[in-house]
C-alpha cells in the first residue's frame, strides 16, 4: 500500500480508538445494568468483524512498499507481492 494510503488508515484507526475509549466506559455501565452477556457479544463481534476485514490483506514484510498511489498500480494482486517476497539469510 502507497504512503497516503497508510497514513490514512493510521488515523482512521487513531480515531476508532479514540471513539472507543469514550465509549467504553458508557457500555460498561449499560452493560451493568442490562447484562452482563450483551456486552461481551458486542465486544466479540466486534474483534470478530476486525479479523474479518485484516484477513484478506496483502502480507508485506520485506517488500518494497510503494509511495504513490501510482507506483502501487500493479501491486493488486497477491502474486505481485510473492515475487517481491526477499528471503532472510538467516
């Protein structure tokens, strides 16, 4: 994934993560009063739907990762990616 594209993820995530710590303590006290097995539901399917979307990502660990949005033009599929795969020596 190109730079701008990382950078923007980052912050979306910075941002779910803020809305989340607000969040929490309110659905902790909902959770009390309501039940117990309501909160631990939303809390899994909310790990559950995370796993769900980070799955099909591409792996790029030593791989040259792209800058722009069109030097990544090519990088769509995950064959593209195994060619680029570098072996450690170790």
């Amino acid at each position: 994934m190109p730079t701008t594209i990382r950078s923007t993820g980052l912050h979306a995530c910075s941002i779910s993560a803020r809305v989340g710590a607000f969040l929490a303590p309110y659905l902790v006290a909902a959770a009390n009063n309501y039940s117990y097995y309501l909160l631990n539901s939303l809390f899994l399917m909310l790990c559950a739907g995370a796993v769900l979307l980070t799955w099909g990502l591409p792996e790029t660990k030593d791989t040259t990762l792209q800058t722009t949005l069109q030097s990544a033009d090519h990088v769509t599929s995950a064959d593209h990616v195994q060619a680029n795969h570098v072996t450690s020596p170790v």
